[in-house]
C-alpha cells in the first residue's frame, strides 16, 4: 500500500502550479531587484540568486506525504536551492508594511523570502516560499541571505509546533549552499561569516496584518478592498455575505486568541511580535529568535534587541496580540468608515481570552470548566514564578502525580527533576500550598483519572526544541555531521 502511494507522488519539477495572488493583483514586473518602494503593487517579480552547491540536509517526510511529493530527485534539489524554477511557477516577493516595536516602519516586504506559486492536494491549497534565496526589491540593502544557523532553528521549530498542535507554517525542506554569509550574530559590530542554507516553507497563504496596513498607509483604498474581499472568498469562504468584513475581523481575532493560547500552552515566546509577523490566518509565522520557556519567567524574552523594555517577553504577548488587532482593525476602516462595530468586537476580547484560557488550561491541569477559578489560575502563577520551575518539566510531574502525594516532603520530592533549584523557604511554602490546593480540587473525581491523564498528555508537551538542542544540531551540522 504504501509503495502503491509513493508511486502516486509527483517530484516537485513535474508539478502544475497555480498563481492566484500574482494573477489577481498589480505587481512590479520589472525583475529589477534595486532596493525601492513599489507604490500601487503588492508585489515584485523576481527571480532566486542561485547558489554554488546546494546539498539537501533536511526534508520533511511527513509534509512531503501531505503534499504528495516524491523525496527529491536532483533537479528538485535545484529548485529546492532556487537555482532551478518550474516552467508553471512565477517567483514573487510580497510587498507589506508593519509596526516594528510599536512604531509604523512604512513598506518592509519580503526581504529573503519568494514566493514560487501554489500546489493544491486534497488537503488544500498550498503556497510555496523559498527562504534565504536571494535579493529582492525589499531587501534594503541586505543580501536576501539566510545562514544555516537561523535556517534549522525554524526547520525544526515549525515542525516541532505543528506536530504539538500549534497552527504554524510548515517546513519542507533544508538545503546548504555551500556558500559562506556575512552576520553579525550577537548585533556587537563583529560579525563574521556563516554557512548558508535555503528553507521551503509552506503555508495556504502568508497575507500579514502589514500586507492590509501598507494599502491603508498609501491611501490606496481600492487595491485595499480588493485584497480584503479576495481574502474573504479564497480563506473564509464560509464568511461570505453581508457584514463579511467585520466577520472576518471577528474570525481574524478569533484565531489570533486561540495561536496566543496555544503558545502559551507550550512556553512558546515568539520574540517580535511586530505586525509584518501576524498572520491573518492566525499561523505561527517568521520563526527569529524564538525559544520556549526554561524557568518559568513571563519577563523572558529571547530577542536581545527587545532589552530593557522586553515588549515581547512571553507574558506581554497576550496584551500585544490585542495592541497589533487594534492596529490591523485601523487599516480596515478606510472600507468600513464607521470604527465602532470594530471597537465592540475588539472590546470582546479579553472576555473571549478568558474563555479561551480557562479551556486550555482545564486540559492542561486535567480539570472540568466548573473546577477551574480564577483564584486557581492566579495563585498557581504566583507559584510558579516563585518556585521557578521548568516549565515542561513541570506539567510532565503533575501529569504523573499520584493523588495521595499529599506530604511536603513527597511532593518536593517528586517534582525535584522540574527545579533548576529546589525553592526555599517561603517559596516551597507557596509551592506546597498551590499543590494540596489543587489536589484537593482534583480529588473531587469530577474527572476520572484515566481522562484526566488523557486530556493532560495531550496538551502538555513531552519534547521541546530547546535551545541547547537546537545548538547541537547546528553545530553538527556546521561540522558536515
């Protein structure tokens, strides 16, 4: 059976693709990669820099199944890279906008990435990206590079959420280039050459929130209604009809909640939060400097620019999902005119929030809605960012705590491999309070244990890519290993 499905499958240069935003948008079709604002466009023809050697390092067989791709032959390889186009693909990069830090930063675009078209399987439609291929238009100067460093961390990481359950873009393939590349890694003025590597990701659209605020931005109203409605119809079909728009809207924050609790839910900290970074699909999207959280700490944040005032440190990214709706909402009113239905649907947020949490987290901690409060919730935040502990490791011991570990002693003991360092103190008091607590609640046998243990695995992660293991991998590989 599984021989008769592989033989099915199409290699990526024998595939017909389709190019619905390019064919239903202007765009600059000049090829002409010279760093410039490209007015009235919402994107610009460009073809990938081709590289010396390309070396398949990575592919993703399970995405490559979804997608019903062959493993690669070399010409794929080639396209892999971006030194090879399929005769039906029609390479792009996307012009958008975004507020960077909390201020407008005008057109940004796609700088190292370019679209190469859309495959359609009986999953859906798919647009293919190729990352770290070369100069475009939006570029500003920088070389359309990616270095292998930045390419396997989101290599690994989109796949690693995806697999946890975390809407994502997906990541097919990694190919080295055998090309070396200028970074300043740690931004002190002494950068130094990297290898190179190319990623295809993959996902039904990457339209931002800054793809709609450039058009508002330029005051191009009409191009800004098409793009929204074009939206509507091509990923919200079930939104058509009167009212779509604030629908949409609605669905757009929806969405947005829902990524913001999943990343929570897994100690995810995306680290730049900006609008050109949202997703209107509400997609993990442009994986930089990410990490999952060690230690519990909601001051952490793993952008190094983002210091002192950590605005996207893992406890603010709730309050900075709802500032960028605020600022998306803004790009739509220029077709809508009347802001007050979106501020009644952006005052629904917190209350949806709420809801949206306290769903997570009863699987999480294996509770009924009726057994989780606000008090729980609260003091059990309290607890951890004073016992300060792992915060995987943590939830695996509470998944596998027996119900009658009720002494200090024995519940020090078995949450012991989820401390960095064993609190002390008035720290373990708060600790071993927050545990009777909630084994008094769980005691209750609202839940059986069986579902209890089911709905607890299930969403409190097992394997994370940490940072030390994605290092290792990098190093290998930078060692041809």
């Amino acid at each position: 059976m599984a021989n008769s499905y592989l033989y099915k499958m199409d290699a990526l240069a024998a595939k017909k693709y389709t190019n619905r935003f390019t064919d239903q948008f202007p765009g600059d079709l000049s090829g002409v990669l010279t760093p410039r604002h490209t007015q009235g466009v919402l994107y610009s023809l460009v073809e990938p820099t081709a590289v010396k050697e390309p070396k398949l390092i990575a592919w993703s067989e399970a995405l490559a199944r979804e997608l019903e791709i062959a493993f690669p032959e070399k010409e794929d390889v080639e396209i892999l890279a971006g030194n090879r186009i399929a005769p039906s693909m029609l390479p792009f990069a996307q012009c958008y906008g975004g507020h960077q830090f909390g201020r407008w930063a005008g057109q940004l675009g796609d700088g190292r990435a370019i679209g190469l078209g859309e495959w359609t399987t009986d999953s859906g439609s798919w647009e293919f990206q190729l990352k770290g291929a070369g100069p475009t238009p939006y570029s500003r100067g920088a070389d359309g590079r990616a270095v292998l460093r930045s390419s396997v961390r989101e290599y690994l990481a989109s796949e690693a959420m995806y697999h946890l359950g975390v809407p994502t873009t997906r990541a097919l393939s990694l190919v080295s280039t055998g090309e070396a590349v200028l970074r300043d890694m740690f931004y002190d003025g002494n950068p130094a050459y990297e290898p190179g590597a190319v990623i295809l990701r993959t996902a039904p659209s990457f339209l931002r929130f800054g793809t709609f605020e450039i058009l508002m931005a330029r005051g191009e109203t009409d191009l800004l209604s098409q793009l929204t409605h074009w939206t509507i119809e091509t990923y919200f079909e079930e939104l058509r009809g009167q009212d779509q728009v604030l629908r949409w809207f609605q669905e757009v924050m929806h969405r947005t909640i829902s990524l913001m609790v999943e990343w929570e839910r897994v100690g995810f900290v995306h680290g730049v939060m900006n609008t050109d970074n949202m997703s209107v699909l509400g997609l993990t999207m442009d994986y930089g400097p990410f990490s999952f959280l060690d230690n519990y700490d909601p001051n952490f944040t793993p952008n190094t620019t983002d210091l002192p005032g950590r605005r996207y440190a893992f406890g603010k990214q709730y309050e900075i999902a709802h500032w960028n709706l605020i600022r998306f909402a803004t790009s739509l009113l220029p077709i809508i005119d009347d802001p007050e239905p979106f501020e009644d649907i952006l005052n629904g947020y917190a209350r949806e929030l709420q809801l949206q949490r306290s769903q997570m987290w009863c699987r999480k901690l294996g509770l009924e809605v009726k057994q989780l409060n606000d008090d729980l919730l609260q003091s059990l935040e309290k607890m951890l960012v004073r016992a300060q502990p792992d915060y995987t490791l943590f939830f695996r011991k509470l998944v596998e705590l027996p119900i009658d570990n009720t002494s200090a002693e024995s519940l020090i003991g078995h949450f012991t491999p989820a401390f960095y360092q064993i609190p002390q103190s008035q720290d373990q008091e708060i600790f071993i309070n927050w545990m009777l607590h909630y084994q008094k609640i769980r005691s209750a046998k609202d839940v059986s244990e069986a579902k209890r243990t089911k709905l607890m695995n299930q969403a409190n992660p097992f394997f994370i890519p940490r940072n030390y293991l994605l290092h290792q991998a990098i190093e290998g590989l930078e060692n041809n290993d």
